[in-house]
C-alpha cells in the first residue's frame, strides 16, 4: 500500500477526495512542510495538485512567501 501522503497514494483517489486532502494538509502543515510537499508533487508532475495544496495553505492563514522560499531552497 502506498504511504497515504505520496503522490503515488494521490493517485488512486477520486478527485474530490485529492482536493480534501489537500486541503487538510495545506491547513495543518508549516509553510517549510507544505514547501516540501509541494517539491514533492511538483515533481511527480501533479502540478494541479500542488498549486491546490498552496492554495489552501494560503487560505488558511499560512505564508505563501515563506512557503515560496522553502520551494525556492529545495529546486
């Protein structure tokens, strides 16, 4: 079974299911997490995916230039 925040396990849900996800995510992560994550998804080429699970984050109150710096220290 894939681990359920890779983007592999992304893959096997429905898309309502991937946008709950990661909006969970993007409301309960750091900015330095959600920079990794996204790293992560923006690699697995699950960039729909990544600008949603930045989208949260920045709706729920997290820093989008501090996320935007974490991305920026991982490419």
């Amino acid at each position: 079974m894939p681990d359920p925040g890779s983007p592999a396990h992304l893959a096997t849900m429905t898309e309502a299911d991937r946008v709950t996800y990661l909006q969970t995510l993007g409301a309960a992560l750091t900015e330095g997490d959600i920079g990794l994550y996204a790293d992560i998804l923006a690699r697995a080429g699950l960039k729909t995916e990544m600008e949603a699970l930045i989208r949260s984050a920045k709706a729920a109150g997290r820093d989008s230039a501090e996320i935007a710096i974490a991305l920026g220290g991982l490419r």
